[in-house]
C-alpha cells in the first residue's frame, strides 16, 4: 500500500523506502498496478503502467515539505526489515533525532519517488447480479486512448 501524492500528465507519483521489498519488486518488473477503492460507492478505479524512480530533486523536495516527524521516521526506520520490537524502533529514532538535533534533515539516499506512467485505466461499477460496468482506456501509439467496455 502507499500514498499517492501526486498526479500529473506525466503520471501518478508515491515515495517510499528504496530499501524495500516493495521498491526491490518495483525496480526488478518495472511495472505496476494501482487500485483506487471507493466500497461505500461500489466503484474501483485500477491504474496500469511502467513505473520509474523520479529524479534525485523532485525527491528532494517532497521530503522537504514533509513534517518533521515523518522525516525522522524514513532515517529511523529500514522498512520491511525484521527489528527486535518497538523499544527497538523507538531507539532507532530517539538517534536521528540526536543526531540531527534542530538541524534541517536531509532526504535520506535510500528514500524517494516512483512515478507510474500509466498504460490502461479500468473504471468499474459493481452492478446486480455481478454484472458490473468496466471500461477500460489503454493508450495507443499515438498517445491517444482507445475506449473498451468489458464484460463483467
């Protein structure tokens, strides 16, 4: 799971910890699939595409505008690595804040963006009897979309 923050015409951008499984799996494949749920409508908006680290400033940035806090937590924390417990954690980010102190804190290099470049879109209303709505755009090769209703 992540948090979108961004979307462009260039295409939908999350960051996360480089150190990941969740990022080892992204910069093996090289493609990717989001899913925007909304149950309480019955509706899904599904994105496919490529997805590429984004540049080392647009990183910068982002983790700039970010509460203290949270940059704290991406140096203290080696996401999806084992730890001991909490009291572990906890220790791991009592030291960055010791070490950076009222200081700015830098992006750290093992943390930044990804954007996805999206290929296909699906639109999809649950309907009676499962026999739900889903249309999808796929884009062609001359950067135009093709429209497809699909069966349920």
């Amino acid at each position: 799971m992540v948090l979108m923050k961004g979307v462009d015409e260039r295409g939908l951008v999350f960051y996360t910890n480089y150190d990941s499984s969740k990022a080892a799996a992204l910069d093996a494949c090289e493609q990717a699939s989001m899913l925007f749920p909304w149950n309480e409508l019955d509706r899904q908006v599904s994105v496919t595409g490529s997805v590429t680290r984004i540049s080392d400033e647009e990183s910068d940035a982002y983790f700039a505008s970010r509460p203290r806090d949270s940059q704290l937590g991406a140096w203290a924390s080696a996401q999806s690595h084992p730890i001991e417990g909490r009291d572990a954690l906890m220790q791991q980010l009592t030291d960055v804040t010791e070490r950076f102190g009222e200081d700015p804190i830098p992006r750290p290099p093992h943390w930044g963006g990804y954007r996805l470049v999206p290929a296909v879109w699906e639109f999809w209303q649950g309907g009676e009897n499962r026999l739900h709505d889903r249309f999808r755009y796929q884009i062609t090769v001359d950067g135009g979309w093709q429209i497809s209703r699909l069966q349920p």
